[in-house]
C-alpha cells in the first residue's frame, strides 16, 4: 500500500512538473487562439458596424448591431441561427451558411495554429526537457482551446439578441472547425510531414498506436493514401470550379433579371453595398449548387421543389435575389441541361489522371515523406520516445526510408492497386462534396423553406458513382499506357521491394545504430551481405542509411572488394 501511495504521488508531481515546464507553450498557444477568435470576432464587429452606422433607418442601435455581429460569426463556423423576430411570430432557423465567411476563421486558426507550432518545435529542438513530439499535441490544444473559450462568450453574448444561436449546432460545428483549421496550421509548421500526426497518436492508447503501427508497415500504403488526398482534392476543385462556371454561363443568360431583382431589393447606395457584399459572400455556395445540379441530383428551392437538369418544379414566391435568377426555368430539361453532366466526367478523368500518374512515379512527390530527418522523431514503438515505425512516415532516418512513388527503384503499381487507389479517391471526393454540400444549404425559414439547397447524401451518392466509374476506368489505362512507353516498370523490382520491406521491418524492430552513427561502423563485411540475398540477375538494391556519412537514398552501395582488385 505503502509503495502504491508513493509511486501516485511521485506519478502526480512529475505530471505536475511537467505542465509547469510546458506552461510558457501552453500559455501562448491559448493566447494565440484567443487572439485568432477576437479579430475574427472584431472583423465581423466592424463590418456590421460600418452597414449600420451607413444605414439610414437602422432597426436597433449598437447594442443590437453587436449581437448580429457575434451570431453572423457563429453562422461562418456552421452552427445555425434562430431569428426570434419573425412575421408570424414563430422562431425561424437559419441554416444557411454563406461559405465566404468560413474563410477568415479558418485562416486566422491556420495562422495561429502554425505560429504556436513553430515555436513549439524550435523549444523541443533546443532541448527543453520534454519527450521529442510533444510540441504539436500543446500547440494545437492551446490554440483550440483558446479559439473555442472566446467561442463560448461570444454565443452567450449572442443569445441575448434578435438571432439566436442553436447550441447544439454550436458544440458540434465551432470544436470541428477549429480542430480541423488549427490541425491544418501544425501540419504546415512541421512541413506538412507526418511527425504531428505521430505526435498525436502517440498520446493515444497503446492498442490503437500498435494497429496504426501495423497498418501503417503495409508497403505504399502512405503514398497511396496521399495519391487519393491529392486526386481528390483535384477532382473537389474541377466540381467546384465547373459549378462555378455553370453560375457565370446562367447568370449571363438571366443577366437582365438579374439586374433588376438587384435594383428591386433595395435603394440606395449603403443597402445596395450590403446586397452586394451578400451575393459575394453567397457566390461559393452557388458554385457548390451548381455542382449538385452538375452530378444529377440538382438543388431544392424549398420542400418539393427540386431543380435537375432533368427537370425543373416551378419555384415558390421568393424575393427577388440576383443569384436566384440564374436558377433554371421550370419545365423538363434539354439537352443544353444535359451538358451540364460534362462536369462531373471532367472531374473524375482529372482524379484517375492524378492516380495513374502516381502509379508509375512521376505524380510530382506522391510520396508522404522520405523520412530525411536526422535525429529521432515520434514513432510508434509504444513508447513514444524513437520513432520506429518507418512506411514513409519516418521517425529517424534509418527508419524512414521509404520513398514514394516517384523515388527511384521503385516499381509501378499493380493495376489492382491503381484501381483501389482510384476507388478510395473518389469516396474521399464524395465525402469532400457531401460535406461542401451540407454547409451551402439548410433551412431558411419554416414550412415551404424548411430545405433549402442541395442534399448532402443525394450529392455525395452521385458523385461517388460519376467519380468511382470514371476514374477506376482512367487511372489503369493511364498506368497502362505510361508503362508501354517505359516510364514505369511494372513487376521488375517487386520481388525486392519485398525484400526490401521486410528487411526495413527488421531494422525498425532490432537496430540499436544511433540515428547519428556514421555508417562505416557497420564495416564492410554487414554492408555487403545484403547482396547475398538478392537474386543474380537484377540489379541491386538501393541500400537506405544515414544521413552521417553514410551514402545517400537511392545510391547502391558496392561490394568490398580485396586489395588485390
């Protein structure tokens, strides 16, 4: 018992004392996020500000323009308002968020997030006490912490005024925003390498670092994973940007009802100023409408009434709004709708093109990370100290040696895995459009306005089918082809990318080199035995080392020969 209470209280004081080491990072991290939600709070403040003070009847005074100002923030997280001072009396909500506004936010978390974590990293370099990796786990909590303390003041403060925010919204969409941004911010300060992510799995249970561990050693699963980011992140772009045009060609077309809901809406220049900032702030969301009408399933214009291109249901009375005048006319669709499937083909040839280029190495760096990083890194070795883990991640550089698609020696991809690659490319470019789908619309009332907008699985279940069928198709004749012209070698050096990936298996599990260790000390007989397993017609392996006076990645290291030769 004796023992039990000693060793608590011992376990107690050194996580005591290491927070109050860490306290300085913490502290500053928190103030960065803080920092980050108060000039996102100010910058709304000031714009509100600026249309009420230009207003010529303003409907309250300052205290009121305040209160927008805190809820139109809260509404750029995704969390939904509910207006109080409705005609009918009813509380309406407000779901609709103008995706405009969800750029500051997130720029200004990124830009903390990244900062802290810069300084973060550079106290871990110059030997601050704390175990290697625990840099970015301080940052990105201090600064969403931080961010989501001003958050919580900031809709309580707005609970008092005409919009509400839903706290449920509230907790859900303002933590993930921040998570995500703020995520996005520490991946960049460590240059977008996969040391913060170790970092945070190493603070994970030890069952869940050992299966990310085992998972993460199955050969190219890194640079496959990235291949997918990467084409999705492509094919999102192409749907975005053909919705986008789908709105200029429409708006062009409508142009001159356009123009006259415009003049209609208002009068003068203050309120004319505010519509427009309006339609600006609304313009990605029309693009992402324009995208859901481009894959099939279309957008609704309030509860059953759909607009497709294969057919348009009449619209309801709505105001007049410039950017409802592009909405098609109602009646069945021609084949000028029709053309509008041309996006999606698009974009899904651009996700295979991506793939099939990273299946034979020349995607531009496929790969997630060399692992070139000299000295230890956070691993998952289950004790979070070396990294040990390899598969491209690289906690030191004998460890991460695995290069990408695009390193030298390395085969082409077997066309089953171009296939699979190209299939979890377009689930990601789904997720991504279903996502984009749900922050563009929601309701903007109740009854007939209840569901505005695209529908998030409808759209995300379209593009996965547009997007799996064509690119699947794309990325293996691209990979086909640009291994008849010889760019790639598929099957070649398959046998020794096995060899090689059990053999650096090996050295992850057993090596006892320290990561600055020059490689000579192996001597000449350790670094010609390697040769001995390799068949006698290829060529041989490159052979990783380390970065101290060892050879470079991808060099082959000669045989020792006698003095004799």
């Amino acid at each position: 018992m004796t023992q039990m209470t000693v060793r608590r209280r011992s376990s107690l004081s050194l996580l005591l004392a290491r927070l109050r080491h860490r306290s300085p990072g913490l502290t500053a991290s928190l103030l960065a996020g803080a920092l980050a939600a108060a000039v996102g709070l100010g910058s709304f403040a000031v714009l509100v500000l600026v249309l009420w003070i230009s207003s010529p009847y303003p409907d309250s005074g300052p205290g009121g323009a305040l209160h927008v100002a805190a809820a139109l923030w809260l509404l750029a997280h995704g969390a939904d308002l509910i207006r109080t001072d409705s005609l009918s009396g009813a509380p309406a909500p407000v779901g609709v968020t103008p995706l405009m506004l969800l750029v500051l936010p997130v720029l200004l978390l990124h830009r903390a997030a990244r900062d802290a974590a810069a300084d973060e990293r550079e106290a871990d370099g110059r030997g601050s006490g704390e175990g290697p990796g625990a840099g970015p786990v301080v940052a990105l909590a201090g600064v969403v912490l931080g961010y989501l303390g001003v958050g919580a003041a900031a809709a309580l403060y707005a609970s008092g005024g005409a919009l509400r925010p839903s706290w449920v919204w509230v907790c859900v969409c303002v933590p993930v925003v921040a998570t995500v941004a703020a995520g996005a911010g520490v991946w960049t300060a460590y240059g977008r390498t996969g040391e913060p992510v170790y970092s945070v799995l190493n603070h994970l249970p030890p069952w869940v670092r050992r299966r990310v561990r085992r998972l993460l050693l199955l050969p190219d699963l890194p640079s496959r994973l990235f291949a997918a980011a990467r084409a999705a992140g492509a094919g999102v772009a192409v749907l975005v940007g053909g919705g986008a045009l789908l709105l200029t060609v429409s708006l062009v077309w409508h142009g001159e009802a356009a123009r006259k809901s415009f003049l209609q809406l208002t009068e003068g220049g203050s309120g004319q100023f505010a519509v427009l900032l309006l339609c600006m702030a609304l313009v990605p969301n029309a693009a992402v409408w324009g995208a859901a009408y481009a894959l099939g399933p279309g957008f609704t214009l309030g509860v059953g009434h759909v607009v497709s291109p294969l057919a348009s249901a009449p619209a309801p009375l709505l105001p007049p709004f410039p950017l409802l005048a592009a909405v098609p006319d109602a009646g069945a669709g021609t084949p000028l709708n029709w053309a509008a499937g041309m996006v999606p083909v698009l974009a899904g040839v651009t996700v295979g093109w991506f793939v099939g280029g990273a299946a034979v190495g020349d995607a531009g760096g496929a790969g997630v990370d060399s692992g070139r990083r000299t000295g230890p890194g956070p691993g998952l070795d289950g004790g979070g100290s070396e990294g040990t883990a390899g598969a491209g991640a690289g906690a030191g550089s004998r460890s991460g040696a695995g290069v990408g698609p695009g390193g030298e020696g390395k085969s082409a991809w077997s066309w089953r895995r171009t296939a699979g690659t190209a299939w979890w490319a377009a689930v990601l470019c789904a997720g991504l459009v279903a996502v984009l789908a749900a922050l563009s619309g929601g309701a903007l009332g109740g009854a007939a306005l209840a569901r505005f907008g695209p529908v998030w699985w409808q759209a995300g279940g379209a593009a996965l089918g547009w997007i799996a069928g064509v690119a699947v198709v794309v990325a293996v004749g691209v990979r086909g082809w640009r291994c008849r012209e010889g760019r790639g070698r598929p099957g070649r050096m398959g046998r020794l990318g096995r060899l090689a990936h059990l053999r650096r298996r090996e050295a992850a599990d057993t090596a006892d080199v320290t990561p600055d260790a020059p490689r000579e000390s192996l001597g000449p007989g350790d670094a010609s035995e390697a040769y001995d397993l390799l068949p006698a017609d290829v060529d041989p392996e490159p052979v990783p080392s380390d970065d101290a006076g060892g050879p470079e990645l991808g060099k082959v290291v000669p045989p020792a020969q006698s003095p004799e030769a």
